[in-house]
C-alpha cells in the first residue's frame, strides 16, 4: 500500500520545480525569430540577468547548461598554459578546475572540504605567496550543492584585493542566483556563471554569464575563444548573434515568464523566503539529529546554504531505503547525495519555487520514512520546522 497518488513533490537541488505559468508560457506556439517583438524580449532577459547578477556589465545567454557556462567564461578570459587557482569547496568548484584542465589550462587546487567554506586568509595568503603573477584568475562557486556549503563572496573577494594581485575572480551562481545576495560589482567579481534551471525557476538548458570591466579587457587579447562562445560576436548588432544562431524560443519564453514572478516578489522577499525555509529545514533535522543517527553536513550555520541541505547518516544507515520509501509510498523524491558524500546521505531542496506547505511535505515524507523504517531519530522534526516558521512568520 502507498499514499503515492496525487502531484509528485520534487526536492531536489536541481532541476528545481517549474511553476504553472512558466509552463503555460513554454506552451505557446513557436513564432518568426525575426519579427519586431522577439528582439526585446532578449533585450528583456539580459537586463533582468543584470538586475539579479547586480552588475552594470555584459551579460550572455548560452544554450547550455552550468557547465556549458563554465567553459563559456574560461574560454573568453584565458590563454592556453596560463594557471588557475581553484577555490575547493566540496564538489563543483573542482569540476569547473578539471574542465579548464581539459581546455589546456593549468590548474591549482587550494585544499578545501565537504565540511566547511573557503578561507578567505588562505586565498589572500596564496596570491600575496605568487609574487610572479602566475595566478591568471581564481575559481569559486558561492553554494555547492553536493556539500550544501556557503561561500562568503563578498569576503573572498576583499581577500583577493587586499593581496594587491590582478587575477581575475570568477563566481559560480548556479546555485544561489536568486535565492540569496549576490551583488557582482560591489564585491569585486570579474565574472559571474548561473543558469535557468533552480533559483531562477525555469526550465533547463540555458546558462548565463555576466563579464565585468576587467574580464571584458582580458577578453580582448584571450586566444581560447571559440565561435559560439566568444562574447564578442554575441555584442554584435544583428540579432541573432546573441544565440549564434537560433534562438530557443520557448526556454526564453519560460525565463522571461520566470523573472516577471521573481520581480513580482521581489528580490529581497526572494531570499528571505529562502532563508526562512533552509531555518525550518535544519530546525527539523537537528531535531531528527538527536537520536544520533543523523547530522547536518555543514556545522557552521553561517556556512549553510539557503537553498539545499545535506544531511548526512552514520555509516550503520543506508540512506537508499529511506529515499525508496519516499520515492514509492509518498511520490516524494529527495536528492541524492553526491561525489565524495555519495550513498552517506540525502539533499533536501528548497529553492526555487518552493513555500511552506511543499517544504512540510517533504519534511513530513522523510519523517514518516525515518519511523516506518525504524531508523533512529528525534520525535518532532516537523513540529520543529512549524515552530521554526510560526516563530519567524509574524500574523501582521
């Protein structure tokens, strides 16, 4: 017997959940990519990209995922041979590093964790170390996913300026643009990399970049470019060139529809919404956690992600028939943990297009797993998760 029937709740750090109207605006009919109105609503996309990224700079749309967005930025920025230092931090900032390895970049890694967020004195005492320059840019993401970390931007960039060096700073947002503070300009970031498919509630298949003043004058003299991602070409004037070649019509249809809900909120209400949910998440599992069999993975709250949490079991628990139970009796699916965590825990998302009600479901599908399962857990994780919002929602 199960209780799966009804609409599936998705809780998984991306792709996220696509709201109704994003779908009903992707289901429109195709129309002439050269007619008066298509233009604008490029227009439209990249001045919302700027708004969100909060930076006067260029910004790029790429028919790509994150990782299409990764080697977007390197290749516009860098030349063959030179060294990046990679930021580690979990799982993602060393993917981005093996993929400049891959386009003949030489990669640094300054040792990191699963467990906690870059050391912004450890960055600065790295390039103050590199006094021959060799350093041409260094690679951080702001939220892995894998490890549910938070990287304190605006400090690792105060870091990189304080230590008087010139490599660039780039930043990928995947997992934060649109649920928490990014100010690009202000803190000193030469190149920001996101794409559609969480905070920003859209479908997959595109990524973004935004180039600042300094990348876009490394950019001149970068010999990795390549047609379809070189910014140059996509500033051009004919439309077209901003897509190199045909625009895809209904992601931008559905990104567009998705900006018009999240400036409808807010920015702000966005991520306070964010942040109230990843409180009533880790109120939930540090309640669950008191039994000893499970942990939150990241100790440091100031280092939590308001997007994704990951939580971690003691090695006598397999997370696999917790996740089934869910999957199968409740039609909940909740994520994986991945790359060094893999098959030690679970991810609950909660970004994107997510509110209160979705966040107790998911809550509540676990917790029903935890006791049907006989797994060891505090009582009340979802009484705890109410209080957590009761508490910090007021009534007016």
């Amino acid at each position: 017997m199960s209780v799966r029937t009804g609409r599936q709740f998705l809780s998984i750090p991306g792709p996220t959940t696509v709201p109704e109207p994003v779908l009903t605006a992707m289901s429109q009919p195709a129309i002439d990519i050269y007619q008066a109105d298509f233009p604008p609503r490029t227009d439209g996309l990249l001045k919302n990209l700027q708004k969100w990224f909060c930076t006067k700079g260029h910004t790029f749309i790429y028919i790509a995922n994150g990782h299409g967005g990764w080697e977007a930025a390197l290749s516009n920025t860098m030349n063959r041979g030179e060294k990046v230092l990679v930021l580690e931090s979990g799982l993602f900032a060393n993917g981005w590093g093996a993929y400049a390895d891959e386009m003949g970049l030489e990669i640094e890694i300054l040792p990191g964790s699963y467990r906690d967020a870059v050391d912004p004195a450890a960055v600065k005492a790295r390039l103050e170390a590199d006094t021959d320059g060799e350093i041409k840019a260094v690679l951080m993401v702001q939220v892995d996913t894998a490890s549910s970390i938070k990287n304190d931007v605006q400090a690792v960039g105060e870091a990189i300026r304080e230590s008087g060096h010139d490599a660039l700073f780039m930043v990928d947002t995947i997992a934060s643009l649109g649920t928490m503070e990014f100010k690009m300009d202000e803190w000193g970031v030469d190149v920001a990399v996101s794409a559609s498919q969480k905070g920003l509630m859209s479908s997959p298949g595109l990524a973004f970049n935004a180039a600042g003043p300094r990348a876009w004058e490394r950019h001149q003299t970068a010999n990795m470019k390549t047609g379809y991602w070189d910014w140059t070409f996509r500033t051009g004037d004919i439309h077209y060139q901003k897509y190199a070649g045909t625009p895809p019509e209904h992601l931008i249809f559905g990104l567009l529809k998705s900006f018009e809900l999240l400036n409808e909120e807010g920015m702000e209400a966005a991520f306070e919404r964010h942040r109230l949910l990843a409180g009533a998440t880790w109120a939930c599992v540090e309640k669950w956690a008191e039994a000893g069999a499970l942990y939150l993975n990241i100790q440091k709250p100031e280092e939590r992600a308001s997007a994704v949490t990951t939580v971690m079991m003691h090695d006598t628990y397999s997370p696999e028939p917790l996740l089934a139970y869910c999957r199968d009796k409740c039609n909940v699916i909740v994520g994986i943990t991945i790359g060094a965590l893999e098959g030690h825990g679970f991810r609950i998302a909660h970004m994107g297009y997510a509110n209160a009600p979705m966040l107790f479901g998911t809550l509540g599908a676990l917790e029903m797993g935890l006791q049907a399962l006989n797994i060891p857990h505090g009582k009340g994780g979802v009484q705890a998760a109410i209080q957590y919002l009761a508490d910090n929602v007021k009534a007016d």
